[in-house]
C-alpha cells in the first residue's frame, strides 16, 4: 500500500549566531536550520540533526528537539543553536531527520550535501573534539621515610 509522505525535508544550512553567513569556527557560536514542509499537521514529530566524520561513517553528535511539538501545515524551520562549537577544524558531514514522536516512525531524513567546514587556531591537538578546560601541575612533596 502506497503511504503518502507527510512531511518533507527541503534544507539544512549553517549560519552564524546573528543569521547571517556561516563561519564556523572552534569555540564560537552557531545555528543549523532545518526548513521542513508538512502536508497535514503530524501531531509530535522528533527532529534530529546528526554531525558524522567527513565521510558519513562515524557519528560524532546527534542534536535534537524534544519531541512533543507539533509539525504544522505548511511547515517550518527548526533552529539548532550551538552556543561553543565544540568541534575541532575541519570537515564534517551534516544529516537529519524527523520522526513521528507517538510511533517511533521515521517520516523524512535529509542526507544533502550538508557540509559544516570548521576553522580553528589549535590544529596540532589531536581529537575531533574542542573541550574546554584549565590544567596545572602540582608539586608533591617527597614522602618522609620513618624507619630508623
């Protein structure tokens, strides 16, 4: 039987903090936008936005709403903030898709040609991951021997 697709899946685009052109870097703000058109309205739809590896094959982060709102006729935008990106420079393939909440069923997915290109300052630390952190070394006194 021929299931009609209720919603659909048109773009998702990387912006800056601001709405304006995109240029993600390491530490700073960004926004995802998945623009969505629906045919009716689907009472509770889930939207996730996956983050994978330059070549689609390791998933790196999966975003995503809550799951309770409703898609409404003719459609939307979800807006992804990212206050820190927390991914090192570099390439990364962007994915989506939108679930029927109440029956766990996929109703769209998006595999564009989503790129998110990342610029940083630190491109000798290993890892794909920015974590933002503080160190220091502590000195620790010789251990005082007690014997005779």
């Amino acid at each position: 039987a021929y299931v009609r697709n209720l919603l659909t899946l048109t773009n998702l685009t990387v912006h800056g903090a601001d709405g304006g052109p995109a240029r993600p870097r390491t530490g700073h703000p960004v926004v995802l936008r998945l623009r969505y058109t629906v045919e009716e309205d689907v009472p509770a739809v889930r939207f996730e936005v996956r983050v994978s590896s330059e070549d689609g094959r390791t998933r790196i982060a999966t975003l995503h709403t809550d799951g309770h709102q409703a898609a409404a006729a003719p459609g939307g935008i979800v807006e992804f903030e990212i206050p820190a990106l927390p991914l090192r420079a570099g390439a990364y393939h962007l994915g989506a898709t939108a679930f029927d909440s109440r029956v766990h069923q996929v109703l769209a997915w998006w595999d564009g040609s989503t790129m998110l290109r990342v610029t940083g300052e630190d491109k000798a630390a290993g890892g794909l991951l920015h974590i933002p952190h503080s160190a220091r070394m502590i000195t620790v006194p010789a251990a005082r021997s007690d014997r005779p």
